[in-house]
C-alpha cells in the first residue's frame, strides 16, 4: 500500500515555527507508516507562496490559478491531511481560512486529519477546539483525537520537558491508523464509493462564459 499525505501549512515568515510544526508531524506519520512496511508521499502546501494566487481566484468568482488547481487536486487524492496555522486574533489565519474556503465541500470528506496550531503563548491552545475542530467538522473530515498545539517555549531550551514530541508522535499515530484501516476495509462491511459524496476538487467547472455572453443571459432583469 502507498499512502499520499497532503501537509497544509500556513507560517509567514522564514523559518517559521509552524513550518517546523508541519516538518515535525509529516516526519512522525512517515515513521509510523514506514513501522508498518509501507510507503508514504508527502506533499506539501505552502500556502505562504500561494497567497497573491489565493486572493485572485477569491476575487474571480472561484476560478483557480494553476496553482491553486494543483493544490486542489492534491487534497483531492490525498489519503490524509496535516493542517497547521499560526495563531492571529485567537484564531485561525486568514491564509489558512482563505485557502479552505475555495475548497469544493466534499474535498475533505471522510479525510483522516490532523490540527495543529503554533502561537507565542500557551493560552492559545484552545484555538484547536474552538476554531479548528469546528473548521474541518463542517468539511467533513475525519478529525484526529489528538490535535497538536505547539507554543514558542515548546521549541526553545525547555522544549525536551514540554511534552510536544509525544503529541506529535500520538497524532502522527492515529492518522496512520486511520489511513491504513480506510485502505484495507473489507468490501461489504463499509459503504462503497457510490454510496459516499464523491470527493472532488472543484477544478472541473466547465468552460466560464465571457462577459459578453453573461450580459445577454441577464439582459432581461436589468
């Protein structure tokens, strides 16, 4: 069995520590997945350089750029998903919610996941519960028990008593899990894929008229 792991990560600067958060889980699932004799691929979504292209395919309706369509289809064929943001205003970024909602909805559906966030303090380690959780709950993916949150003191000089490589190891545990029982269920005791929303990416829209011709649609309830 090969498994392909999308990592989505949504640091600014460089080095950033959510980059680091994101390397540190994508590295624990390829030893958990390897630990079981099989291959991994990790693709990772920068979402620092996707930004000019996530804000023009907002303002076009939907319309995505090509990197913005690869990125799409990444998460469409993914088997499991690491999803890690800075924490701004108690929150989600704005990069990472921006990149999530010009999802299709079914992209994620049935999507093993894993939350993680990274903030200068520990008081913003409910941003998994309060905001993350809630984010992938409506796409429908299959959230991990185990989020990860990390704070600055976590990869400082006390970063060995802080606890972070066990949750890292934890979570990088049941997405591995998960993924390797959704590839091996036995045909009959789970639903079929006609039975499921088929997962799509959203890039096949079909041709997009031009304006012309949207004008003449529309000229009647001017």
């Amino acid at each position: 069995m090969s498994l392909t792991v999308a990592v989505v990560t949504a640091g600014l600067s460089q080095p950033s520590s959510t980059r680091i958060l994101a390397d540190l889980l994508a590295d624990a699932v390829k030893a958990q997945v390897s630990a079981r004799g099989e291959s991994v691929k990790i693709e990772i979504i920068e979402l620092r350089d996707l930004a000019q292209d996530l804000a023009t395919t907002m303002v076009t309706g939907g319309l995505p750029t090509p990197k913005v369509a690869a990125a799409r289809e990444i998460l469409a064929t993914a088997d499991g998903l690491v999803a890690v943001t800075p924490v701004f205003t108690a929150s989600y970024s704005g990069l990472f919610k921006m990149f999530f909602d010009i999802l299709d909805p079914d992209t994620l559906r049935n999507v093993p996941t894993v939350v993680a966030a990274t903030a200068g303090t520990p008081r913003h380690s409910l941003v998994l519960e309060h905001a993350l959780r809630p984010l992938f709950a409506y796409l429908h993916a299959l959230t991990m028990p185990t989020g990860v949150f990390a704070a600055t003191d976590d990869f400082g000089d006390g970063a060995e008593g802080s606890g972070l490589a066990g949750r890292v190891r934890q979570a990088a545990s049941e997405l591995t899990t998960q993924m390797m029982q959704a590839g091996n269920a036995v045909a009959g005791f789970v639903q079929s894929d006609s039975d499921l929303t088929r997962r799509v990416s959203g890039n096949s829209l079909g041709a997009t008229p031009d304006f012309a011709t949207l004008l003449k649609g529309h000229a009647g309830t001017l």
